[in-house]
C-alpha cells in the first residue's frame, strides 16, 4: 500500500478507458541518436566524491571511492516487456555497452515494472559480476528463482550494508517510501514493495545519494528529508506523466519533480525516468522542456536540476564540502 491511502495502481477498466477513449499519443521516433554522448568512465574516484553516467531510462552507473561501483534499475534490453516481440521499444540504445562496464558490486532494484526490473539484463549481471542486488520485500524468492544467488530485500526504512570490503566498506543502503506500485501481470498486483534507496557511508567521507525509483508527488519526499536529511545527489523521474487523470498517483510530471527537488532539499539533481521507452502520451522531449521552465517558475538554478545527455558523466566532487 501507499502512505495515506493513496491508491496502488490502476483498475484494469483505467486502462482501457485511457487507451480506447483517451487522446492519441504524440509520436516517438523509432529510434534517435539526440542528445547521445559517446561515454568517458573516471578511472579513479576521489575521496567524498561520486560519478553517475547515464545509460538511459533509470539506468545510472554509481561510481565511488574505493573502486565500488553500482547500477541503479538496470535495464540493456531492446524492450521493457515480458516478451521480445511487443512491448515500449527503445528509442536510444544503452548509452554504456554492458561490455564496457566496470565490475558491478551492488544492483539496486527499485520495484518489478518491466522497465525496472529486467531479468535478462539481471541475469547478464550475475553471469559476468555476481554482484549483490538489493531490491524491496518480495522480490527476494522471485529473483532467486531466476538464477540470481545475492539478493538482500528491504522494507520501508529498512538498512542494509553495502557488504563490500577494504576502501569501499562502510556503505549503507537504507530503503526509501515511493509512491507507485508493483505488478508482472494483472493477476499479481502489490505483491511486492517498491521504494527509492537511500545510500550512506556512516563517518567516513562519502556523499549522500538517494535515487527516487517511480513516485508520484507525496510526503514520502518530506519524511526522507526529515529521517535522512538532504541528499548531495538524488535522482527524480521527470517523464511517463500523459494523462495527468491516470498517471498523477504514481508518476511525477516536470513540476512536481521541481517540488520534490525542492522539498529535499538536494544539492545536486538529476533528472532519469525520460527519452527512454514510450510509457505514455508526452512527446519525447517535452519532459526536458517542461522541467526548464518550472525550474524558471520556481527560481531555481536550472545547474541544480540537470537533465543529463545519454552516456555523460556527471561527477559530484567533495560532496563532505
């Protein structure tokens, strides 16, 4: 469920409503190389700071002191889908190739929707890095039954160490209210926990990092602030928001990611959740253009939200700072 009752999903008659009597969608490209980059990994992080690259969607490469590098949401496949044939198409390939990456220690897995939780791309991961994958309660049996062997499940508030040694020890993951829900099927609904993650490194230097998984606006962005404090980094969705009637409840739209943003408190946004996969009716670069100017609206330095290129690196120095 989510905080205050605010409901967990659309009814089955929502949907059809907004795909049978809804507007048409803007049209997508097939495919797009816009706003690509060719992408340029740090060989070395400093101490107190922290890489993100943006591979695409909610896909992000975590990269800290000490050599430990994390994926947020991974997702390399061609569709966000149950099937390879149907299904939101990517419009711009991984933005990182799997072959290039670093060894991957810990995967987060906010929640079960197809373009969060890819168990090709999971089962990729295990095969080349066994890494760690923290997700939310229920997820556990799921991912171990699909060949994935270090799974740790969270419930809301819920911590976790990183489990890593050496320079990299000392991490913590705290498990973080979204408002969303969860499903594979119509059939299997809320079943398991969605949430954002909370990443800290205790007395040691480190920034503070929180990606938001899917949320619509609520006060789950008021408790993190006033339980966790305000992140260095935070990553919010800005995109999948068309019509505001069906989506509002589980999906921000560029303005209330400003308040989000705002409400936290964050030194440093960036924008994830966009460009991506066609979930619903925007046009693709609306999402980009809206946040500019709610952030002009509101007055805030459009640096302090950034809308990142697919494949840049954004690099968080001396976040103890």
């Amino acid at each position: 469920h989510n905080l205050d009752g605010v409901p967990a999903g659309r009814s089955l008659g929502d949907v059809l409503r907004w795909k049978l009597l809804g507007g048409a969608a803007a049209a997508w490209p097939k495919q797009t190389q816009q706003d690509v980059v060719e992408p340029k990994l740090p060989e070395r992080i400093g101490e107190g700071d922290v890489a993100a690259t943006f591979v695409g969607h909610s896909t992000f490469l975590l990269q800290f002191a000490g050599g430990l590098n994390v994926l947020t949401d991974p997702v390399w496949s061609d569709r966000a889908s149950p099937v390879s044939f149907a299904g939101p198409r990517r419009v711009r390939p991984p933005a990182v190739k799997f072959e290039d990456l670093p060894p991957i220690h810990v995967v987060m897995v906010s929640h079960g929707h197809y373009d969060h939780l890819d168990l090709t791309t999971l089962r990729r991961l295990e095969q080349a890095f066994a890494p760690r994958f923290i997700t939310g309660l229920g997820n556990r049996e799921f991912l171990r039954g699909h060949g994935l062997k270090h799974v740790e499940e969270l419930d809301w508030w819920q911590s976790c160490p990183a489990g890593l040694a050496g320079e990299a020890a000392g991490w913590t993951v705290t498990f973080t209210p979204a408002q969303h829900w969860s499903a594979r099927s119509f059939s299997k609904r809320n079943r398991t926990l969605w949430g954002g993650f909370w990443w800290q490194r205790g007395d040691a230097p480190g920034p503070r990092v929180y990606f938001a998984g899917d949320s619509g606006l609520g006060r789950n962005f008021a408790l993190i602030r006033a339980r966790m404090g305000a992140p260095d980094l935070a990553f919010l969705p800005i995109g999948a928001y068309e019509p505001r009637w069906f989506m509002q409840q589980q999906h921000m739209n560029p303005e209330e990611a400003v308040q989000a943003h705002l409400v936290l408190g964050a030194k440093q946004t960036l924008a994830m959740h966009f460009g991506t996969f066609q979930l619903t009716d925007e046009p693709m670069d609306e999402p980009a253009a809206a946040l500019a100017r709610s952030l002009q609206a509101h007055r805030v330095e459009a640096a302090s939200f950034r809308v990142p290129k697919f494949g840049e690196t954004f690099a968080l120095r001396n976040a103890n700072t």
